[in-house]
C-alpha cells in the first residue's frame, strides 16, 4: 500500500495553505495498491519534533476500505481528540524557528472498529492492536 498527496510531495515542505497560518484545512490522500482483507483504514497525523514530545494532529478511524482519496478539507466522521484538544484536522503550527517533520501514517486494517467518536491516539492504537494488515506513510515539513 502506499499514499501520496495532490496537496505536497512526500518529504517537501508543505503549503501554508494547510497550517495555522493559512486556511488550515486537511490535505488531499490518494490511496494505492489496498491489501487484501482490508475491512477499514485509520489515520494518525503526528509531529515528532514539538518540544514537548510527539504532538497529533489528526486522528480519523473506520474509513471505508473501498476509499482511493481523501479530498482537502473532507469531514471525516469517525475522529479523535488531536493534541489542540478538538476534533478533526488542525495543522502545523511549530514553534518559530526549526522545521518540524509531520507524519500522515495510513493504516489498512482486518477490522472495523469500535472507538467512539472523540476517542485518544492510545485508544486507537490499542484497538489497532493485532489488526494492522499494512501501513503507508507520508511526510512533510513546516517551518514558522
């Protein structure tokens, strides 16, 4: 499985359009080459780099398996609390000064989940737990 964006390169800066310093809104995913047995997908958007350790951006869960994109700025339903403490997509926004890395990790999953809405990162991957057919990986840098 792999992912790319129509949003920014793999490993390029990425637009202010999808920061807090611009519209903030999600970037585009096309998804490629689905495993076999894949029931649902999870999404983890996390920062390695913020200072006070690995920050998260997005957490989204039990997108749909037959899904080739995410458009920009898509609502997804199933969403956890990101590390600003609200739901859905917020986007970098690092301290001034160094580039930050920001990971979107895909995961292609033998199961639906049941997570409720509002769920943490660890609740997700605890459930994820033993269920995870593949993983594809974006990654982008921001930089205030």
């Amino acid at each position: 499985m792999r992912i790319t964006s129509r949003s920014y390169e793999n490993g390029a800066p990425i637009p202010k359009k999808y920061t807090c310093e611009g519209e903030n809104v999600s970037p585009s995913i096309e998804i490629f080459d689905v495993p076999m047995g894949c029931k649902s997908f999870a999404l983890i958007m996390e920062d390695p780099d913020a200072p006070s350790g690995v920050f998260d951006h997005w957490i989204v869960w039990n997108i749909h398996p037959t899904t080739t994109e995410i458009t920009e700025g898509e609502k997804l339903i199933h969403q956890g609390k990101n590390g600003f403490g609200s739901f859905g997509y917020k986007g970098p926004c690092p301290p001034h000064g160094k580039a930050h890395r920001y990971y979107i990790t895909l995961f292609a999953l033998d199961t639906v989940l049941q997570l409720k809405n509002g769920g943490s990162k660890e609740e997700l991957l605890k459930e994820m737990e033993n269920h995870i057919i593949e993983r594809a990986e974006l990654m982008g840098t921001y930089q205030r």
